[in-house]
C-alpha cells in the first residue's frame, strides 16, 4: 500500500490563498512546538540490550568524539556487518546466533544512524569511510570481513578501494551500483532522494507522518508482506523518530555524485574475494543490477536469493547465513 509523499510540498500546508500570514505564523509556532515536544519524548538513550532473537548487550564506543553503538558477539574471524540507508542494525538480527557460531560479529549503527550519535558532519563517503576505519581500531580490528547492504555495500567497496589492507573479504548485498539513480526502482526511496525540501519540514513531516512514511517504504524493500507485523512497523518508526536522524538522511542525496565520481567508476580494481547477494524480487535495484556488479567486480561470486526482496538477510536469513558461513569459513 503506497502512500502519497505530497506533505514533502511546502504548499500545501497554506489553504488560505496568497498572503495567509496568520496561518504561517501558527504553523511555524506549531512546529517548534513539534520539535521541542519530539526533543523530549523520542527515544534517544541507548537501551543496555539489544532485543532479537536473544537478548544481546548493547556496546559504544567513541570514535572522532561521537558515541559509536554496536553489537559485538562470537569469537573468530571478524567480520562487520553494515547497515544501508535509513537502516539501523536491527536489519542484521538475524544473523546474529548464526554467525556468531562461527565469527567474531560486530554490528555498528553509522554516525547519524539508529542508536549512534548524530554529528553535525556532511556525511560524506569519505567522512564516513573515516568513521569505519576509526571504529575497527577503537575496537582493536586491523583488517575484517566486510557485509554491507545498499549503501552499507558501498561503504564496504568504499574500504576496499581506499583501505584494502583493512579487509579481507566482502560481501555485498543488494548494492551499490554504478549510476544509483538510473537504476533505483523504488518509487518511496526516490522521492526520499529527490526531495529538494528544507530539513526542517521533511522532519516536521516525519513528525506527522512518519509511520505511514515507513509503512510504505518497508512494503517496497521486503517482499513478503506477512513480515510487516505492526511490532516491525512501530519499530522501524521510532528508530526513525530519533532526534537528529533526518539531516544524516538527506545527506545522502548530497553525496551520490561523491560516490558515483570517487568510487562506483572503480569498482573494476576490487581484487578481494567478493560474494554478491541479492534478493529476486528486489525492488529498490532489480536482479540485474547485481548480476552487472557481480560481472564488474573480479573474484567474485553471485548467488540470487529467492522470495526475497532488498533485505534479504532478514527475509531469507537461512539461506543468506548459510551462504556467509560458506564463503567467509577460512
């Protein structure tokens, strides 16, 4: 059920005509209203547990004076797991009893994102490239297994192109391609990318709408409806409903020329060994898209995932575990 993201337009929210000063003025009142109410009710703690399939604690650690959250399970060879945009750590959930079988698993929320600090930075690719780097020293890792998903895959082809002695392996899921916006068929992420909005009223928006918002965001990445249990839809909510969270968001749609001009124009000078995953019924990049990156890439390998969509790990995590445990198991 797809949703109308008509409250991004700044005009509708005038319906008195031309010169309507009084509904302006109580708007603009309303919002900071808004704002502060949000400022005092959104989650923003970092909880002491991480709730999945068991309850696993919660870590930080400072990296660049920002407050870095994750999940640090099992013992073995590392590998880190990268959430994509918007996402938080809970979209590796289930991996986390699995793998930790095997592996040391570290799951971060980025800057800007779920339980993590919100800086006031650009979020560049290489902002965030430095964050990564930073955060696999604060935690004593010099080189890991890299999982990224979406734009959690470009990070990791990010540290292999600029940091290749700090990985050993990647693997990329659902992403990231070259010319992102070419090949993006998600109609709710593309209004989310093209919306030339202030940060103010997207968050205002969000405020209102957010849950609608993620709703239909959630039916385009994860194709079995039966999933989206109202738990999962009040969940991806209030991770989103954090304060800070929408100009980290928007800052992306900033910095794809970054990556397309730095980084997606490289993708043939990857030499580690590389595991491409995607979901069959993806519908933010199709089944194509990943065969091109899989045959762009050298060394790699590329294995389709039925009945799943852009998240996969969380759709079809026995088949998307077992696949890591085969190809990441020394």
């Amino acid at each position: 059920m797809k949703r109308s993201s008509s409250w991004s337009n700044p005009v509708i929210l005038c319906h008195f005509g031309r010169g309507c000063r009084q509904p302006q003025v109580a708007l603009f009142i309303f919002t900071i209203l808004c704002y502060f109410l949000t400022a005092c009710s959104s989650p923003s703690s970092i909880p002491a547990q991480f709730d999945a399939i068991e309850r696993m604690p919660v870590h930080t650690v400072l990296v660049h004076d920002q407050r870095i959250a994750y999940l640090d399970v099992g013992t073995g060879p590392p590998i880190i797991l990268i959430h994509g945009f918007g996402g938080s750590m809970w979209q590796w959930e289930y991996q986390q009893h699995d793998l930790s079988q095997h592996f040391r698993v570290l799951t971060l929320d980025l800057p800007g994102a779920g339980l993590s600090d919100k800086p006031d930075i650009d979020y560049r690719p290489d902002e965030m490239l430095d964050f990564l780097v930073g955060f696999m020293e604060a935690v004593n890792i010099p080189q890991a297994t890299l999982v990224g998903n979406s734009m959690g895959a470009g990070l990791a082809i990010g540290m292999a192109l600029t940091h290749p002695a700090r990985v050993d392996k990647l693997v990329l899921i659902g992403g990231l391609p070259q010319h992102v916006m070419e090949k993006l068929t998600s109609p709710s992420i593309r209004r989310a990318l093209e919306t030339r909005a202030p940060s103010w009223l997207v968050s205002f928006g969000n405020m209102l709408f957010g849950g609608l918002m993620i709703e239909s965001v959630l039916r385009e990445i994860v194709h079995d409806p039966a999933l989206l249990t109202p738990v999962v839809i009040e969940r991806s909510n209030r991770n989103r409903q954090r304060p800070g969270l929408m100009k980290p968001i928007m800052a992306v749609r900033e910095n794809l020329p970054l990556w397309e001009s730095g980084f997606a124009m490289r993708l043939g000078e990857i030499t580690h060994p590389t595991l491409v995953l995607w979901g069959e019924e993806d519908r933010v990049f199709p089944i194509a898209v990943g065969k091109e990156l899989y045959q762009t890439i050298q060394r790699s390998e590329f294995i389709r995932i039925p009945q799943a969509g852009h998240i996969p790990q969380w759709e079809r995590p026995d088949v998307v575990n077992q696949a890591l445990i085969t190809f990441i198991h020394p």
